[in-house]
C-alpha cells in the first residue's frame, strides 16, 4: 500500500505537489493539508480518508503481516478490525477503492493514468 500505484507514496505526493504549486495548505501534518487543499477544490473531499485507510493498512499490517504475505484466517480478521472494516474480504475492497481514488486524483492533476 505504501509503494503500490495509487498507494501512499502517490497520496503523498500529490498533497505535497498542490502544496507548493499551489502555496496552500502548508500544515505539517499530512491530515490537515489534504483537508486544506480539498476544502479549495484541489483535492477531493474523500482524499484524506483514502489516505488514512491505507496509512492504518501499513501500520496495522507490519503487526498482523510483517512478511507481507497473506495473514492466516485470525490475523486476517485482526487486520480487518485494526483498519475499521468488517473483514478481510472489506479490507480488499477498501485497499482497492482507496488506491483506485487516488489513481483517479494523480490522473486529474498529472494527466497520466497510474
């Protein structure tokens, strides 16, 4: 998540990108600046949760998957309550989702498709 296409690094850049071009939403905490920049229409309103899912997904998965495999059945569903969904099946769903949204926002500012 932190690496993938769409996944943190991307997010992270895109907040940092508009920061500068833009001389907005200079906060030192990531969380703060993408709602600073999605509230003057640089960023979607939903950015910031995308953000925060695969954040909680990196944290939580250097405890339930430190080798980064699939987790067995117990960690999978220890994994999914760390990061706020209902089960494993979710968590790749909202790992997706997020991923795809942030795709979408590198493609609106850059013009390239992740």
């Amino acid at each position: 998540v932190k690496l993938a296409r769409g996944g943190l690094v991307d997010s992270e850049f895109l907040a940092h990108y508009l920061q500068l071009r833009e001389g907005i939403a200079l906060h030192t905490g990531l969380e703060h600046a993408l709602a600073a920049l999605a509230e003057a229409g640089w960023r979607a309103p939903d950015h910031a949760a995308h953000h925060l899912m695969l954040t909680r997904v990196l944290i939580a998965a250097r405890l339930f998957a430190p080798d980064g495999a699939v987790p067995p059945p117990v960690a999978q569903a220890a994994l999914a309550q760390a990061c706020g969904v209902a089960d494993f099946s979710a968590l790749m769903q909202a790992i997706a989702t997020a991923r795809r949204a942030i795709a979408a926002q590198w493609a609106a500012t850059f013009g390239q498709t992740l």
